[in-house]
C-alpha cells in the first residue's frame, strides 16, 4: 500500500493552498533565472510547468524542493515558510528527478534504508520492504543500484521519494530517458499514489503534461507567462499561446 496514510503535523487548514508563492525570485549575478513569480496551488492538485529551456523551470522546482533557497520573495508549503524552517518543509515533500541522486555503489535496499534514517521512518525496515513491493523491485534489492537501467532507477526514486509519505511530491522531467514500456510503469506508480497528494511537475512534453495535469502553468525567461486550471483552458488557444510565448513547439 503506497497511497496516503496519515495527515502530518503543520498541514493547512482545509481549503489552504499546497504551495503558495509571493514574488519569488532567484538571482545568479546579472542574470534573473526566476523572475517575481506569485501563484497559489489547491491541495490535491497536478500542476504542471512548461517552457523552453533556460526558462527557470528547473530553478524554480529546486527552490520549492529546498535544494536552493530564493533570492528574495516568499513561499510556504503545506502553510510552513520554505525559508524559515526547511526541515519542516522537507518532511512534507518528495522529488522525483531525471538525475536519480542515488549513491550508484550502494543497494537498492540500502538507498533506501538510509532515506528512511534521515527521515526518522519507525519501522523503516517494513516501510522499505513495503516500498520495493510497490515499485516491483524486491528481488533487486541486494544489487548495487549502478548496475539498474533507466526505468529501474526511476522506480527506485520513486520509492524513495514516497519512503516518509509526503504530500507534496515535485518531478524534474521524470520521463527523460526512459523508453515507452518504463514510461507505462512509471505512469502506474503515479496514478496509485496520486490521490489526495500535490503533485508538481516540470515538462517539456506538453500534450503529455497537459493530460496529466489539473493546474498548467507556463514560464519564459523566468517570468510567469500563464497559469491557469486546467479545465478554465482551451488546449488550442493554450498550444498556440505556448508556441507564441516560448517560440518552440509541442516538445
């Protein structure tokens, strides 16, 4: 069982947004690479960020998954200040990547054993067993995760990611890579795990991203272009505005 077991301690009150940003920006010398950007996103909902590449997409995501801390502005996830109190933020959420910061010489079993340490899992052993499980990994898990393919990998990140039961769950184009049978597999592990979770998701795929999602949102030069829920948007007028905006096509 993978799918949401609890509600944890700091949780909105109902009705609060998931995430909610204020003017955030980050700032790399000269160069703005997320520039003033407010939204707020429901709990429960699938956002999914396009744009072209040098966007800030990934930036952006990095900031809300605490790896990097904005320049200025403010954001609050799960109603707890990211700048604040980061540890609390980080017991809240889980990142799915296209670069798996696994440690390669290291087990599947033992990945996942220490990302339950850190987190302070009780019962991390049947939390482990019970994740290897779900992303159908059990008989893998003696094996050093640099001898697993892509799709492998993938699933493991997922079982990590998903190890403390968070409610916020970001993926950082989770689909690079991964060849159509992977991508199925990893498409059945979000859909049991999607219910009552936020997800966040950076896409270059924007049919793919736009039927996933509930919430669209789409960035160029690190500035909020549109965003909108999804069922408030025509897909035509949303395609010919993407391709306008970021000068690129249907990716």
């Amino acid at each position: 069982m993978i799918g949401k077991s609890q509600t944890k301690e700091g949780a909105p009150a109902g009705g609060a947004p998931a995430l909610s940003l204020e003017h955030v920006s980050k700032v790399f010398g000269r160069r703005r690479a997320v520039d003033n950007v407010s939204f707020d996103l429901p709990a429960g909902a699938f956002l999914s960020i396009f744009g072209p590449n040098g966007a800030g997409k990934s930036t952006l995501l990095r900031m809300l998954a605490t790896l990097s801390r904005p320049t200025s502005g403010s954001a609050k996830i799960m109603g707890i200040d990211l700048k604040e109190d980061p540890d609390a933020v980080r017991a809240h959420i889980g990142l799915i990547s296209h670069n798996s910061m696994l440690y390669g010489d290291l087990t599947a079993e033992e990945n996942l054993m220490l990302s339950a340490k850190l987190y302070g899992i009780v019962n991390a052993r049947e939390r482990v067993d019970e994740m290897l499980d779900a992303v159908e990994l059990s008989h893998r898990r003696m094996d050093v995760v640099r001898t697993f393919s892509r799709g492998m990998t993938q699933r493991l990140c997922i079982a990590r990611a998903l190890l403390h039961d968070p409610d916020v769950v970001f993926l950082d184009e989770p689909y690079s890579g991964l060849d159509p049978h992977a991508v199925e597999i990893f498409d059945a592990l979000i859909a049991a795990v999607r219910a009552d979770r936020t997800f966040v998701m950076v896409s270059h795929d924007l049919q793919k991203g736009f039927a996933t999602c509930s919430h669209a949102l789409v960035l160029a030069r690190g500035r909020v272009v549109a965003f909108a829920a999804k069922d408030e948007i025509d897909y035509d007028a949303f395609e010919a505005l993407y391709r306008r905006t970021v000068g690129m096509g249907v990716a």
